[in-house]
C-alpha cells in the first residue's frame, strides 16, 4: 500500500457482507476509511470523492428490482475516472462472467466465499 489512508467503496446489497467485509479490512489495517453503498447509483454519486479502490458486487438489483447491475456500474465508474482499481465480487463462478468484468476495466474477480475477505484485502494491498 502505497497510501496511508485508502479510501474503500464497498458497493453491495446485503448490508451484512458489507458490515462483514468492512470490519474484516479494519481489523487488518486501521487506517483504511471505509464507505459502503447499498446500490452502484449511490456509489457513482459519491465517485467525486476519488476513491482508492472500489469493491463492487455483480448482483446489485436483489433488494432494489430496478438498480443497475455490476457491469454497468463497473462501465460508468471507468467512464468517470479509469484509474479507479475496481474488484468485482460475485457468487458466480462463471469464466465468462469474469472474464467479462475485467474486459470491462475490473482490476480482479473474486468469489464470494471463505477466503474472498482476504483475497480482498491482498488485491488492495497490491492495487492502492
């Protein structure tokens, strides 16, 4: 890590993984300032705050039937600003979902599972 303290969106729909993976990175580095967002479209209106890194789940539209998916958050935030690392989060272990976010500018693909936390947290160590 190459900043002190690394701004983190954490973009999901289940407030308990946000809550979770959250208190997971601050447990391994005080310093990371941490905001989640329940939709893409409340992410991308606080994307004026530069975030270091962006964590983005491809399933957004469980809870709201009408937010946008991964993809497309994944594609309006590197319109934003292509420099922002975004890690995309999925339950799917489909090749070509992954293969399709990082087309799309995603820095890693993580399944959601046992080990995704620190998965997590090493690509951020790596990419901020």
């Amino acid at each position: 890590m190459n900043k002190s303290n690394p701004t983190i969106f954490i973009v999901d729909d289940e407030p308990l993984l946000s809550e979770m993976l959250t208190d997971y990175l601050k447990d391994q580095y005080m310093g990371f300032t941490i905001k989640s967002f329940p939709t893409g479209e409340a992410c991308l209106k606080s994307l004026n705050e530069n975030p270091d890194l962006v964590v983005l789940d491809y399933h957004l539209n469980s809870k709201e039937k009408n937010a946008a998916n991964g993809i497309d958050i994944l594609k309006e935030i590197k319109r934003q600003n292509k420099n922002i690392p975004v890690i995309m989060l999925s339950s799917q272990k489909s090749y070509g979902t992954a293969s399709q976010t990082v087309m799309h500018g995603a820095v890693h693909y993580v399944i959601k599972g046992q080990d995704a936390f620190e998965e997590i947290f090493q690509l951020i160590k790596a990419n901020v």
